[in-house]
C-alpha cells in the first residue's frame, strides 16, 4: 500500500493497493497513541491494482496510521503524516 501525498496538508490522500483476488476491506485509521478515529469498509475492490481517494475529515496535525484488514486476518499498515 502506498499513500500520497505523505506528508499532506490536505483532508484527502490518494492511496494505491495491490489485491491477489477480488474482496471488501474493512479499515480504521488510529492515532500514534492507539485511539481509533475513522473506520468502515471499503467495498468491490477488484483483483489487481486498485487505487482510491480516501477521506481524512478531522484529522490535522498529527501522525496517522491506516491499516486495511483482509479476510479478518490479514492487514497492512501505512503512516501518515498530517499538516
């Protein structure tokens, strides 16, 4: 997963992911100290690239962690910093 731009001054961030089969993700973006800000799902993902804009309402000034989680198993993590 890649996320740009990073560090971002802006409430928006383009983020680019590869999946190995079609799914939805479920996510949630936390603090640095573990409190959970944002969460949903993200559905009709397809096999492949996949490249999405994502929201970061409310958040501003500090370093961000969002992670996708697969198959309620498998996850992956990017830090973002906000402006």
């Amino acid at each position: 997963m890649t996320v740009s731009p990073n560090p971002t001054d802006s409430s928006t961030v383009r983020i680019n992911f590869k999946m190995a089969y079609a799914t939805n993700i479920d996510y949630f973006v936390s603090t640095m100290d573990g409190k959970i800000v944002l969460d949903g799902e993200i559905e009709d993902t397809t096999q492949g690239d996949n490249s999405m804009n994502f929201e970061l309402d409310g958040i501003a000034n500090q370093t961000v962690i969002i992670t996708f989680i697969f198959d309620n198993k498998f996850y992956v993590s990017q830090k973002v910093i906000v402006k």
